[in-house]
C-alpha cells in the first residue's frame, strides 16, 4: 500500500497542481497524496467551501472543507484509474465560474 502510494504520487500531484488555473482555486500545497486547496473567497468566509464541498459530494467525491480550504487525500489503496476520475471532478467543480 505504501509503495503503491509512493508510486501514485508524481501523478497526483502533478494533477493537483494541474487544477491551479481554475476559476475557483485560490491556492495549492501537497506532498505525497495528500493536498490541501484554498478557495477564492465567496460573499462570505467558508460559503465558498460549503457551496463547493456540497457539489462535489453530488458529483460522488466527498472532500472536508473548513472554511475555503479542502482536503483532498485519496486512500492508500486507490489506483491511478480512480485519482483521474477524482481529479476530472475537480477540474468540473472547479472550473465553474457562477460560484
């Protein structure tokens, strides 16, 4: 599982960091599989994050959010197939311009 998660890493983080020119992505910081993501600010402090966290949730992909940062840290034991699908939920969510 920690080999595997090792060997998953480059990828994910270069799709984490693919993710930075969103519409919605204020910040990025990640290591290893784990990655935290900041918000552009909403009309008010953690509005954006509920708003986001909820769409997410609907598209299948449950990050925490608190305020408008996200966690996002695939299980040891997801394959590069499921971090692709997860990350093309990301760029959908994020990507949206009306939030």
């Amino acid at each position: 599982m920690f080999a595997r998660s090792k060997a998953l890493s480059p990828a994910f983080l270069d799709g984490v960091f693919g993710l930075r020119n969103l519409p919605q992505v204020a910040d990025l910081h990640g290591y290893g599989m784990m990655s935290g993501i900041q918000l552009k600010p909403g009309n008010a402090p953690g509005e954006k994050g509920s708003i986001v966290q909820r769409l997410l949730f609907k598209e299948g992909l449950h990050l925490k959010a608190t305020g408008d940062a996200l966690i996002f840290a695939p299980a040891f034991v997801s394959n590069e197939e499921e971090i692709e699908q997860m990350l093309g939920v990301l760029q959908k969510v994020f990507g949206r311009s009306d939030l």
